[in-house]
C-alpha cells in the first residue's frame, strides 16, 4: 500500500524554526504557564492554541535548527499553524492500514507521546521521600543512601523538593523564567525563614538538575535523530533532563514550564541516578521499589503476608504471597521503565514488557501459584484451595496493558492478573483500608470484557462503603513531611516570586 500523503515533520520543524529562539521559546513558555495555573495535573481543552506536547516538541525544534536571524514575532496564527501541522503529521500507521498491530502501534506511541503530562504532581513528590528518603541499612544497597542523594542533588531530599518548589513558583510566576539574582533581594527573606533555607542551596539544586546551556541543549535537541523522519516526534527531548535552557544572554528560561514540574518525580530521579551510577543504581531501585510495595501492602494488614519465600535452595518464589480466609494474592514486583524502542510500536512495546511484566505473569506468579496450590511446605498458612489472584506492580506506568488488546498479546499466568503502576498500587491500597479488603482484591482481578480499570474499581469500592475520596497514609504523612514548610510558606513564595518581576 503506497503511503497516503500527509503533513511531513520537516513541515514542523520549519513551523518551529520560522522564528528566533529568543522569541519563540518564551511565547512557548507562556502557553505553558496559561495551562498549568489553578491545577496540578493538565488536562487538554478543546479550546487550547497549542497543547502540552506539542510546545515540548516545538521547543525541542526550534532550539535545534532555529537561530536569531528568523522572525521576531510570534501570533496566534503562528501558534495555531504549529498546532494544526503537528495534528496533521504523517503517522507510519497510514503505510500500515489494514496490517496487524497498525491501531495498537499508533496507541503506543499517542499514550506515551502525552499522558505523561497528565500525571498528578501530589502523588509523584509525595512518592520521592518514600523511596528515597528511608533507612537502607536493611537492603544491602551498592549505591543508594540518603547521603548519596544529597551529594547528588546538593541538598537533602526534603530540601531538594521545597527547591523545586520554589523554582517551579519562580517560573509560573515570571514567564518561564528564573533568575537565582532575586533571591538576594530582601523581601525574599521571609520566604526563606518560612522554608527553613537559604538562597545558596536553591541556587546548587537549579544549578546541578535543573538548567543546562543552550548550546549544550542544542546539540542534544540536534544529535541522534530517528533515521525514520515519521518517527523524530517521538524522539527524547532533552528538556526533560533540564528544563530549563540558559540563554545566550544569561537568562534562565524553561520553554515548557510542565516540565519543571516533572522533574521533581521518581522518574525524572531515574535518568539522574542512571547518569551519575548506572546498572548498579538499577540494581539498588530494585530492592528500593520492593520495599516500598512491601510497606504498602503492610498497611492493608492482612492475615498473612509473607515476603520472598525461598521454596527450594536459592530459588525464590514471587515478592509477596498474601492470604485472606478462600483469597491468596500473589505479587511481583518490577522497577524497569520502558526504554525509548518500546514507545514507539507495539512489536517494541511486547519485547520490552516481555523482560519484566511477561516475566512476572508467566515465570514468578504462575510457578508460585502452581506451587501454593500443590501445598508446597514453604508457603505456611496459606491454603492451597483458596482462589489465587495476582498482581504485577510497575515502577513506571505500562500503559494499556490491562486492555483485552494488549492483554491478549501477553504471556498468561493461568490467573486472574492486573497490572499496576505504584501510582494504581497507592490508590488501591487506599481503597482497601475503607474496608473489605479481600473483596476489594476479589473485585480489582476481575476481567469483565473491557478489561479493569484499576482506579474506576478502587473509587467505586470507596464509595460504595461511604469514603468517595479514600487517602493514602503514606503519601499524606509524606506530603505533610515534605510540603509542609512549603505549604505554609507558599503564599509568600507567590508573592516573593511575583515581586520579582
């Protein structure tokens, strides 16, 4: 079948590129800053010029080909013209028509190209002091302590994200810009008391995470493309790495202000991780990850919960085995992410949930329930007869995989499964400490013919029992850990950061 004619990324590109950076990227900006004001999480609008990830790839763009000598202006035309070239882009799913895996490829890369700017920021801060900011002694780690955060950020955690706080306040506040000089200016002293910080710390955490030179961007935005020019949309943007783009003028501008706020998330942590100690920082994330769906799990306090059973010298059955009276449900647990191949078609996207997700349903959670049922010696106080349910749970979301779609392209467990990431997890843990947990597990591993959407049962589980808007323990008491300066000093942030325009 020939390729149907459609919008070239070329086309884009030079959309993008048709004005100077030093214009284009803080009109950019302030369309981000319009989207995110009032709310933590985004959620498109009919009526938006331009969406979230089109201004991350508009930025990306025009800082790799764009320069100085180019337009000077910037109209809603010009904006409205970037929109409807990246909505009409060729898709290889129109070379692809009528052939197995088209439909389920263009889903991959749509939901991975833009839910991740819907993500909610309370769960993702909250979520970094639980993971990264514990006691390790216990987890034999190579790398990770609470120090060694600290020396890699340049402050401890909790003064780490009430950095980030400050900084994303700076650049809602100011056009996308941030400029470490106000800090020095005395109404911001207030600001810092309420913090319990003092500039110097702000500056190194913007300094070492969050902004890197523009000429250092602008390779990275031109280097490595796809060699297919359909797919380059979908390349990595180094804008998640540093937001923030040091002009050459010396101002600090972050061209798409959604993803400032992403950087304070365990997975924007990740990349920092892996930069700084690599496979052994993979390694460590492991066990960390382990741990915390273990203390997530305790919160729920089953009858039996039982961690790591080794069944037969130096093999280990799956992570979790939890016994309810006729219930046994069977966790794995898996901190990989999906690597850049597996964003882009659904043939990428198998063999990536093959090595960690397609491991956990046909190698741990069968042989573990095939061994519960079998009465094995090792699984004490869990009986053999009980219905057996099981549940994956993902650092990262592994998104669709819950669909009769893309579940049918997975290897089977031979039981009832659902696929969770650790933000699913916490909500359903939430859930389930409303009351009847079994039942709520029960309802959670249930295959009707659309699949399970893991949060539509869990709010209905809550509501039904009188609790529509159920709260996880940890999350709240690591919030009111992490946040609880910045919520008090806030108002005067706003203020500092607005004043000092």
């Amino acid at each position: 079948m020939s390729p149907v004619p459609s919008t070239r990324y070329a086309g884009f590109v030079a959309a993008a590129r048709r004005v100077a950076p030093s214009v284009m990227l803080p009109v950019l900006a302030n369309a981000s800053i319009q989207q995110l004001r009032g709310s933590s999480v985004y959620r498109p609008r009919a009526d938006e010029v331009i969406q979230a990830w089109v201004i991350a790839a508009a930025a990306r763009e025009n800082i790799a080909y764009g320069n100085e000598f180019r337009q000077r202006t910037v109209s809603r035309k010009d904006l409205l013209r970037l929109r409807n070239t990246y909505q009409e882009m060729h898709d290889p799913i129109l070379n692809t028509a009528g052939q197995p895996g088209a439909v389920e490829s263009l889903m991959v890369r749509t939901v991975f190209e833009q839910f991740p700017f819907a993500h909610s920021r309370y769960e993702d801060l909250s979520r970094i002091l639980l993971l990264f900011d514990r006691d390790y002694s216990s987890l034999n780690c190579e790398v990770l302590s609470v120090t060694a955060w600290e020396e890699l950020l340049g402050a401890p955690l909790e003064r780490f994200m009430r950095s980030a706080f400050f900084i994303l306040v700076g650049a809602l506040c100011n056009g996308g810009r941030f400029d470490p000089g106000w800090l020095s200016m005395p109404h911001f002293a207030p600001v810092f008391d309420a913090y319990e910080m003092v500039p110097a710390e702000v500056v190194e955490v913007f300094d070492r995470v969050f902004v890197a030179d523009f000429a250092d961007v602008h390779a990275l935005a031109a280097a490595n493309r796809n060699p297919d020019p359909h797919l380059r949309r979908f390349d990595p943007n180094p804008l998640l790495g540093t937001p923030f783009v040091r002009m050459p003028d010396g101002t600090n501008l972050a061209p798409c202000v959604h993803l400032v706020a992403q950087r304070v998330s365990p997975g924007s942590l990740y990349y920092v991780g892996w930069n700084k100690w690599k496979k052994k920082f993979t390694r460590d994330l492991g066990k960390v990850t382990e741990a915390y769906v273990g203390e997530q799990l305790g919160l729920v306090k089953p009858p039996i919960l039982l961690h790591d059973v080794e069944y037969k010298k130096g093999q280990h059955a799956s992570d979790y085995v939890i016994g309810y009276p006729g219930l046994t449900v069977i966790v794995e647990v898996k901190s990989a992410r999906v690597a850049q191949p597996g964003r882009l078609d659904v043939d990428g996207y198998l063999a990536d949930v093959e090595k960690d997700v397609g491991d956990a349903m046909k190698r741990q959670i069968k042989v573990t329930a095939d061994l519960i049922k079998a009465g094995h010696p090792a699984f004490q106080g869990i009986d053999p007869a009980a219905q057996i349910r099981g549940i994956v749970v993902t650092a990262e979301p592994h998104y669709m995989l819950n669909s009769p779609m893309f579940r049918s392209l997975l290897p089977d467990s031979g039981y009832p499964t659902i696929i969770l990431s650790l933000n699913e997890l916490e909500f359903a843990v939430s859930a389930a400490l409303v009351g009847d947990p079994a039942g709520f597990f029960r309802a959670l591993t249930d295959w009707g013919p659309d699949g399970i959407d893991a949060n539509a049962v869990a709010s209905a589980h809550a509501a039904k029992l009188g609790e529509p808007n159920p709260r996880n323990p940890l999350l709240q008491a690591a919030a009111e850990r992490g946040w609880a300066k910045v919520l008090e000093g806030g108002s005067a942030a706003s203020g500092g950061a607005a004043v000092a325009t």
